[in-house]
C-alpha cells in the first residue's frame, strides 16, 4: 500500500466541546491529515462535531471503539456509516460474531467506511493485563486478536507500533495497522506505555498513525503538524 505522509496521519481531536475542536481543526490544512473523534467530544457534542469538520473538509475516524452485542453493534456500525466517516472502530474483544456483525454494518452503507478493530489498548502494560486475567505478553493478544479480526472481515487493526511488524507479518501486508501512541523524540509521554516516534513507527508497519497532544497542545498546531509530517517523510 502506497500511503503519503499526510494521508498516513490523523490528527486526535480529544477535545471536551465542539468549539475548540473545530477552532484546532481549523488551524491544520485538510490535506495534511485526517482527524479523530473520540469518545468525550462525540458523546458531548454527537453527529454535529463529524459534520462540522466534513466541512471543513477533513477525513473522520470515528473512535467509538463499539463493545456490545452483535447485533446492537452491528445497527451503531451502520449508524456510524451514514454519518460518512471515513474510520470507525470496534473492540476485537467483543469476539468473532461481534465483529462480523459490525461488518454487515459498514457494508450495507452508501459509502463503506474502513472498519478496524482495538486489539489491546496502548495503554495498558503487562502488570495491567495480568490484572484483568490477560496473563503473558501483550503482544501475543494482539496477535490474536488481531487474526480474530483479519478472519471476520475486517479491514485492520489499532495496536501499538511496537506490534504493527507482528501483524503485518502474521496477518498480511494488506491489513492495516492503525498505531496510536505516536509521540515525536521531544514529546512527552502522557499516559501512553508502549509508544514510538513516527520513523520508528512507520519503519515498524504502520500505516496511519494517531497523534493528539504533541500537536493539539502545541503552541502552533500548524507548525507542530508540519514538523512531524516532515519526519515522516
């Protein structure tokens, strides 16, 4: 898959209002990235904040990370499509049925959108999987997971970077690794564990990587985003 640098990041919008949202939003030039909605600001703000930034004319992953049962997923995944996300998420946890049944979902959409699923979040070390019974490496439940959903029809995965190689090998090149965690040399590591700069992942297997406060927190957004699409290149 020949992806650009700007094509391959997105840009996390992980704001509480639609406001300043749109306000950062604002400040980055569509065809430099893509943008993320996640739960706070979608739950706040609902369908507006997508129809917002479509017309500004940004790409939207929808980061809802669905997790119920099938069919409930399956009517929330066809949900999201009409709204014409260009992403959307489920959680790999939700199992085999679960996963085929958001499938369904997308599909029968005007305009399918790239369905992915959570594998293990980047936030959770060892010590934190021991402690909701996912004893062993983390990588090993990506692996997993990720083999769940490459078999019920999905288009790829969210997994850290430091998985993305393990995916691509065990499930194929052609099955997306979309990596969050994404932090430059300089930046902080906030709550994020298993972390990489955008080099290390892109050399790793990714193809799109998320990025959100070394970029939204950024003094100048633009300026910040800039930088990094230059890493990346």
């Amino acid at each position: 898959m020949s992806l650009s640098a700007e094509s391959r990041l997105i840009v996390a919008l992980d704001f509480p209002e639609q406001s300043p949202a749109l306000a950062l939003a604002r400040q980055l030039d569509p065809r430099s990235c893509r943008v993320k909605v996640g739960k706070e600001l979608y739950t706040r703000c609902g369908p507006s904040v997508v129809e917002g930034l479509h017309g500004l004319g940004f790409d939207v992953f929808l980061d809802l990370k669905f997790h119920d049962i099938p069919e409930t997923v399956k009517k929330a995944c066809r949900a999201a499509s009409e709204l014409g996300v260009w992403m959307l998420n489920v959680h790999a946890l939700g199992g085999s049925r679960m996963m085929i049944a958001a499938r369904e979902g997308v599909d029968s959409a005007a305009r399918r959108p790239i369905l992915i699923a959570v594998t293990i979040l980047t936030s959770l070390g060892e010590t934190d999987l021991v402690e909701i019974g996912l004893a062993g490496k983390a990588e090993d439940h990506v692996l997993r997971l990720a083999t769940l959903a490459r078999e019920a029809g999905l288009d790829g995965v969210v997994c850290s970077a430091r998985e993305a190689s393990l995916v691509r090998d065990r499930v194929g090149a052609e099955f997306l690794r979309v990596t969050p965690g994404i932090r430059p040399a300089t930046a902080s590591l906030d709550d994020q564990v298993r972390v990489m700069t955008p080099v290390q992942a892109l050399a790793a297997g990714a193809n799109y990587l998320v990025v959100g406060r070394p970029i939204t927190h950024a003094a100048d957004p633009a300026r910040a985003l800039a930088s990094i699409v230059a890493e990346m290149v």
